[in-house]
C-alpha cells in the first residue's frame, strides 16, 4: 500500500481525549519523564501493541530510542536499537507522517535488525516546533489486529503538537535550572570570599597582633585574644549556616517522617534554634516519590533561609494532609521581612522553592512582615491514584 498522509476533522470525543493526553503530557517538567509519558500516552491512544518514540541527536541520528511493548528480554537479543534509517529517517528528514497498512512492502523499508520482532502495520508522526525536529512517535500492530485509521493519525498527530510544547518546555526548565546552578555557585563562592574567608583572614591578624602585645601589655593581648575567640566562634556558625544549604542530600525516598525529623534534629544541633515538628494524618501513603522529595528539599531550604536571615528563637514546621493535598507550613518568630524585598533577601533559595513545588503540581506561599516572623506554606497534590474516584 502506498504512503498516506490523510486529515480529518476532530469529533468532540477526539478533543477531549487529545485533552486528557495533553494534560498528563504537560504536567511533566523533567524531560525523561516527558518522553517517556509521550510514548505511553501515544500507544493507550490507539491502541497499538508497540510504541517507540525517537529522538535525534547534533548528526541525526537516535539519540534516544523509547520503547513500550517489547519484553526485556526481546530487547536484550537485538544487537542494536533503530538508527534512524528508512521510514524512521525519512520522517525526520522530511517531517512528514507516514502510515501504511504493512510497512514491508515500502521502498523505504530498511528491515529489522536481527532478533527484531517482526511488525506489520505502521504510523509515524513527527514531533517538530518551528521547522525543527524534536523527535518522533513510531507505532506497530493495533491489538485488535487492524491497520491504524485515518482518527488514529489525527489523534497521534494532534497529540505530537502538544508533545513538542511539552519537550520545548521541559528543555526550558532544564536550561533555567543549570543556570540556577551556576548562578548559585557564583554566589556562593561570592559569600565564601566576602564572608568566610575574609573572617578568617581578620582573625589571623588580631592573632597576629595579640602575640606582638604579650610582653609589652600583656592585658591588651588578653583582650585581643578574648575578640578573635568570638570572631572565630561567629565565623564557625556562619561555616555550619553555609553546611545547612550545601550539604549532600540526605533524603531517605522511603520514609519521609524520619527524614524530616533528622533534618530538624541537625538544624537544632546547628543553631542551637528551639523547633518544633508535626505531622497530621498519614501523608507518606498518598505522595509518591518525586513530591516526598519536593517537600523535603522544600523544608531544608526553608529553615537554611531562616538560619541566615530570620534571628529567630523558635520554628515551628507542621505537615498536615487535607482533602486533596498535603501541606508543609514552615513558620518562625523572627524578624520578618517586607514582601517587597523577599527576591533581595532570600534569591534563589525562594526561586528554588518555587519551582520544586511547580514541578510536582504544587504550589508556595509566602507570607512575612517587619518583625512578624514569617511562614512559608506549600501545597502538594495526592499521587494520582488517590484522586481517583
């Protein structure tokens, strides 16, 4: 059969099921995940057997090859993934959909590698954005036996619109993300410089001072001596305020409550700052991984912002499970701040709070006045599952 390339009209059923997939498409920022729900997404549509989704590298070829359908052990004997060539290449090169009811008749047709499964009917749609390629959605052999239909094209080539918004965002998100990360080692090693390091460099010279007074003013030496021992003990708080927010990641994936509970146990020893943890409800049995990770990362950096900047004697953090979310309230008695200057006061730890919370459907709050103290609230859906009916 020759290639075709039909479109047809959109039913009101076929908009709401291009809506539901766009949806879970879309509410993916790691770009992994984005790819790896495209191809599920893709194959449940139209019910196919098998679903792969392609992505080119700098010289065309796969850089990525996903698939959905083959067992692991079928993967395992072929010698090599796909690389591009025949009907795969000509849908990248051409950014063209291709559908035919057996593609071993296609002139086009470079063959399987050895041990491939053998696949009969096919469709491949482009992902593209602005005439650039961004990957491909490669689908095998309905289960019910049948070719794939002209709806089945318009379906997978309206979902591959929204899968390239959804793979030009995540790229976006990780763009920001690492110059979030060179922006915050610069910072970094600003305040290393600035701070730290400037601190002990000044401690050395009234050392260095006090030892020239001790035969000739013996009092004056003690006196020296009496303030680089408390510049040095303030130069140590400050070193274990910089370990609060650098320290590796201590976050156990299984067991939320004891990971929160040694982190504030470390904040206490750190700070010598009184606080106070709660839980209400079972909240670790309707999160799933990713967000039990958000939160936590989310309270680390909420209680390093309120070692450096709060001057507080009590924080209270409270995770509580709602109807449809659970919530983290971080909330200390210290100075507080105007709103207007939360981007000068607290930079990319409020900006990085943020986003963990965006990435997993959440959302954050903040709330502060001069000398008020201030509370940090964010909010994170169930896993989806626990949403069902």
């Amino acid at each position: 059969m020759p290639e075709e390339i039909v479109k047809t009209n959109n039913t009101g059923s076929m908009l709401r099921t291009i809506s539901d997939a766009a949806l879970a498409i879309t509410s993916e920022l790691s770009l992994p995940r984005v790819l790896e729900t495209i191809v599920n997404t893709a194959r449940e549509l139209v019910g196919a057997r098998y679903a792969a989704l392609g992505v080119p590298g700098p010289n065309g070829k796969l850089e990525k090859f996903l698939t959905v359908g083959m067992t692991e052990e079928e993967l395992r004997r072929m010698p090599h993934p796909p690389e591009g060539r025949g009907l795969l290449g000509l849908i990248q090169s051409e950014l063209r959909t291709i559908r035919l009811d057996d593609m071993r008749h296609s002139p086009y047709f470079a063959g399987f590698c050895e041990n491939h499964p053998i696949m009969i009917s096919f469709l491949g749609v482009p992902i593209a954005a602005r005439g650039e390629i961004l990957g491909s959605i490669y689908l095998c052999d309905k289960e019910d036996g049948t070719p794939f239909t002209d709806d089945d094209q318009a379906v997978i080539e309206m979902m591959a619109a929204h899968a390239a918004v959804a793979i030009e965002n995540a790229r976006l998100y990780q763009q920001v993300r690492r110059l979030a990360v060179l922006e915050e080692r610069e910072r970094i090693g600003m305040d290393l410089h600035d701070g730290i390091i400037q601190s002990i460099y000044a401690v050395g010279l009234t050392l260095e001072h006090s030892s020239l007074l001790l035969d000739d003013d013996p009092e004056a030496a003690k006196a020296r001596l009496n303030y680089a021992i408390e510049a040095l003990n303030q130069t140590i708080r400050d070193i274990r305020n910089y370990i609060m927010d650098l320290r590796p990641q201590r976050m156990k994936v299984d067991d939320l409550g004891e990971s929160l509970r040694q982190l504030v146990r470390e904040f206490h020893a750190n700070t010598l700052i009184d606080i106070d943890l709660k839980f209400n409800g079972n909240v670790e049995a309707v999160l799933d991984e990713n967000t039990s990770t958000a939160l936590f990362h989310i309270a680390q950096e909420a209680l390093a912002n309120a070692a450096k900047h709060a001057a507080a004697s009590e924080l209270r953090v409270e995770v509580s499970r709602l109807d449809r979310y659970v919530q983290l309230i971080v909330s200390d008695d210290g100075i507080g701040f105007e709103i207007d200057d939360v981007d000068r006061l607290l930079g990319h730890g409020l900006s990085n709070m943020t986003l963990r919370a965006q990435a997993v459907g959440g959302r954050l709050e903040l709330n502060s006045a001069p000398m008020q103290g201030t509370t940090i609230k964010a909010l994170f859906p169930f896993r989806k599952e626990e949403l069902v009916p």
